[in-house]
C-alpha cells in the first residue's frame, strides 16, 4: 500500500530546522521498514509503500532525531485519499492551502468560515484535513497557527497547486 507522510517544518537541507537532506531522509523511511520511498518536492513530503505506515513513520523520526535532530510530527495519509481530495480542490483557489492534522473530531464550523481576525476562510474542514485560502498574499497564510489552536494538535500545511501535483503524481 501507498501512503504519503506530511512533515512538519521540515525543508530539505535547511540546517535551521534541523532538516535532513533528501538522502537522508529516503534511508530514514528504508531503514524503517518502508518498501519504497519517495521525497516530493523539497517540503518534507514522503511517499512510500509498507504495510504498517505508522510504524515506519515513528521508525522514520527516530531515524531522523538521531541522524539531525528533527523532531517534528508527521501526518500520514493513504494516496487513493490524497489522490481524491486532489481531484476536488480548485486549483483557482486563491492563496489556497492544505492544512493536514490528526483531530479527534470534527470541528463544528459552518463553512465557509472566516476566522476572526478577517485574513482565513476555512472552505473545508473535517478530523483529518482543511482547505483553507487568505486574504492577503503579502502576510501569508495563518492557518497553521490558527487550526493549531482550534483544535489542540499539530497542524502542516502544503499550497493547493502542491496537494494537486502530489495527487496527479500518485494518480500515474
């Protein structure tokens, strides 16, 4: 089975966030069991075959704290799951983005949302993802913070033409 691992602040080779190389990080999925393993672009998206993905995710950070000190979550999402939401975003979306979190549930939002301070519109929201858009392309996005605090865990976000590449990709 294929699976995709979204890491948090995790950008190849960034020395600052104790990122991994792409080397470094492929040998992290291998040496945890993974049968094949992919970086994706240069933001710490993985995709990789195992039969038991959240142990070779956990085996993966250990790796990876000993290897550099990465100690961030990673979410992990089956590809046919990837694949279909990539087929209903729209890729016109301004400033759109994908946030990616583990929720208990839910939050009760009526969407489209509009976070208080005026500059999130949350579009689409369940216990696994959101898509969200913001207003002003100079501030960026505040989505991670903001769903970070909504919903008590951790929260990564990748841009919509992203999640719609990554999709197209697994689709292949």
């Amino acid at each position: 089975m294929r699976h995709v691992a979204f890491f948090r602040n995790l950008n190849l080779g960034q020395a600052r966030s104790k990122s991994p190389t792409s080397a470094v990080l492929v040998s992290a999925f291998l040496t945890s069991g993974a049968r094949l393993a992919t970086s994706f672009q240069t933001n710490g998206t993985v995709v990789f075959e195992a039969d038991d993905p959240a142990a070779v995710v956990v085996g993966a950070r250990g790796v990876l704290a000993g290897a550099t000190g990465y100690a961030d979550v990673a979410v992990v999402r089956d590809a046919g799951w990837v694949v279909e939401l990539g087929g209903r975003l729209d890729p016109g979306l301004v400033n759109g983005e994908v946030a990616l979190f583990d929720a208990a549930s839910a939050p009760a939002l009526e969407v489209p949302w509009l976070d208080p301070s005026g500059s999130l519109t949350v579009v689409e929201i369940d216990a696994l993802h959101a898509v969200t858009s913001w207003a002003d392309p100079r501030t960026g996005s505040s989505a991670n913070p903001t769903l970070t605090r909504l919903l008590g865990v951790p929260v990564t976000c990748r841009g919509v033409p992203t999640m719609i590449r990554l999709a197209a990709r697994l689709a292949s």
